[in-house]
C-alpha cells in the first residue's frame, strides 16, 4: 500500500513538471504582471467577426483583444513578435486558441500590428502589463 502511494506521489511529480514548464518562464503567478510565455500566435478567421465570445463581449477584428487559455479575462498583454522586435498590448477577452502549439489568438488588427497576416502564425513573447 505504501509503496503504490509512493509511486502516485512521484508520477503526479513528474507530470507537474513535464506539463507545467514548457515554455513558460514565471515572475509572477499567471495573474500577475510580469508573467512571460513564448510559443505561436494566430488570428481570428473573418467568420468570427461580430460573434460572441467566451467573454460575453461581442468580438470585433478592430479592436486590441485576444484569446488566451487561461489569462484571466481583462488582463492586458504585451505581445511581441520575436523576429521584427514590433509589439502590441491586448486585452484578453476569449478563449483559445483550440490549434495544438498556439499559445494566442489576436484580432486581425492586432496581429497586422506586429506582422504580416499573410503570415498566419508568428512566433511571440506574451508578457502581462500593468
């Protein structure tokens, strides 16, 4: 009996820190300013305009917002684009993205901002402003 609660203890561990650490680097709790995340960002596709988002708000490719998995939602983010060096601040006000190794979906406008939409995906640095 000891033994298998040992052995949950330790697998439990190593998946927290297999699926807990990639691609995050942590000042602060995911709340807080100061949290640093890198991966791939995408935009919205035209048919998302004016639906609703998880948010409750009414989604608007014009505007500065995005979709984050688990940012809180009204938490501002600072995106930069890890080639050009060009950032932009959003706020988050959906979720996603549902595409395996995005860690950010931007509205069209947000995306044109700091890259070319022809593009598709960028890399970026996500960094959570005051």
């Amino acid at each position: 009996m000891k033994h298998s609660i040992f052995k949950s203890l330790i697998l439990f561990s190593i998946f927290l820190l297999l699926h807990g650490c990639s691609g995050i680097a942590k000042k602060n709790d995911r709340t807080g300013s100061g949290y640093i995340e890198s991966g791939k960002a995408s935009f919205y596709a035209m048919k998302f305009q004016s639906r609703t988002t998880a948010s409750g708000e009414i989604f608007d490719q014009s505007a500065y917002t995005a979709a984050h998995k688990n940012l809180p939602f009204g938490t501002k983010v600072k995106v930069k684009n890890v080639r050009n060096d060009k950032s932009v601040i959003v706020r988050i006000n959906d979720r996603g993205p549902f595409v395996s190794g995005r860690i950010i979906d931007l509205s069209r406008s947000a995306f044109s901002k700091i890259g070319n939409t022809d593009a598709g995906v960028i890399d970026v640095q996500l960094e959570v402003v005051d």
